[in-house]
C-alpha cells in the first residue's frame, strides 16, 4: 500500500474515521492517524507464532529472515514469548464464507462467461453454490469463537508477530506455489493461510520489510494487534522500521 509505515498511516488519514452508511466504520477521526508515529515499544507483550501455533507450514528461508526480525523486538526492551492464537477451524471458516460470497458476486459470470474464467475461480464459486443453510452457520457459529478467543489472546499479549507469507516469491507464472515446506498444497489457497486465518481475528495487520533471503528474495514480517487498535499497529511497525530500516534496503546481488 505504501513505500512505509508513515505513507500507509497518512493515506489512512484521507480514508479513516466514522461515516453513518457504514456500521462498521472505526469511530477513530482521520485526523489521528497524521500525527507523528513515535512510540517507545518497551516493556510491550509480543508474541511469536512462527507456524501459528502448528497450524502452517513455513519455508525455512521465510523463518531463518524472521528470526532476525524477531529478536529485533527483544533488543527494542519488549518481552517476547513463543505463543499464537487458536486457529481450530480457522480453516473451515474462511473457505465456507468466501465460497459463499464469491458465488453471490461472481456466480453471474460462471453462468455466462464461464470459458472466460480460469479453473480456481470457477472451483471457489462451484464451491459456493454447493453451500447449504447449516454450512453457513456452523462457519458463522465457529468465527465467533475464532474472534473470541484471539480476544481472550490479546489481553494477554499486546502484538502478535506471524510470517506474512508462508514462502518466499516465487514465478510469476505459477499459479500457486504446490509444496510449501514439503507439504504438498492442493489448492490456490492453502500457500495464503498466515495471512488469511489472521484476517479472521477481526484485528489490524501491517506487513512490513524484514530483511531478504540469501538469494536476495524478500520476506515481510505481519505485525497484527488487537481488534479496533490500528494505530498501535502502525506505531509498533514504524519503531520495527526505524530500528531496522530493511524498507530502505536493497537485496543483496546473486
């Protein structure tokens, strides 16, 4: 969204704060996200999910870049823990609802367009019609337990650190990449997981440089705090990128 975390906090500053049409606008004002990001990190409750808590596989470039970028957060005064929320289900959840809402909005073009849409997009829709009423609840019932315990997680913890991508980038012209840490991944989906079961927390997530593989390959580190805390979540990346400035670094030459 922007080169740092001061550019993503001041495009915030023309698109945040409350509006009636929308109920579930933040009633934070814009203007609070134009002030100065200053923040002292010490004495913060980090936690560190590397696998969020088992539930993903992670290259082993991604987490040997992302230690480093972890123990930035220790040298920074914080105390950090191994720990993540509980993802049971998470997986369950997202899958059934966005299959749901992809063939609410996109069913039309299957029924006309459908040698125009390419496989993965006529799977998720397919996905969706097969859908029942019971289906849409058990997802809707097991999300509210989701953001319930990632609440009960950040009373606990005041920032959650997580890979943003379970692999490094790969080629543009592969789909998705098929085995991520030697697990085979059988759908253009299951590469996205530690972005996409943090979603459902219902928390702000920022994606920040953390450095680069040997290969000169980037990885970001996710930088998520509780639901309705934005702010703090920029105020927590912009002292990450001021301590390690890797968004003013360039790769390293192959």
């Amino acid at each position: 969204m922007a080169r740092t975390v001061a550019d993503t906090a001041l495009l915030l500053s023309a698109m945040a704060g409350p509006d009636p049409r929308d109920p579930t606008a933040l009633e934070t004002p814009g203007s609070a996200f134009a002030a100065p990001l200053d923040f002292d990190p010490r004495g913060l409750r980090v936690a560190w999910a590397p696998d969020l808590g088992g539930s993903v596989p992670v290259d082993p470039e991604v987490l040997d870049v992302l230690a480093d970028a972890v123990a930035v957060f220790a040298d920074l005064g914080c105390h950090v823990e191994s720990d993540s929320p509980d993802f049971r289900g998470a997986d369950d959840v997202f899958r059934t609802l966005r299959a749901h809402e992809f063939n609410l909005g996109l069913g039309h073009l299957l029924d006309s367009s459908r040698a125009a849409l390419k496989p993965s997009l006529v799977w998720n829709i397919e996905e969706g019609r097969g859908l029942g009423s019971d289906d849409l609840a058990r997802a809707t019932i097991a999300h509210s337990r989701l953001y319930a315990r990632g609440i009960d997680f950040f009373d606990r913890y005041d920032v959650l650190l997580a890979p943003v991508s379970q692999v490094v980038p790969f080629d543009a012209d592969l789909e998705y990449p098929q085995s991520v840490a030697g697990v085979a991944q059988h759908t253009y989906l299951d590469w996205m997981r530690s972005a996409y079961y943090v979603t459902l927390l219902g928390a702000p997530a920022l994606s920040v440089p953390a450095g680069f593989t040997p290969g000169g390959l980037p990885v970001g580190l996710q930088i998520v705090t509780a639901p309705r805390s934005d702010l703090t979540t920029l105020r927590i990346g912009a002292a990450f990128e001021a301590a390690t400035r890797h968004g003013r670094r360039r790769p390293p030459r192959g």
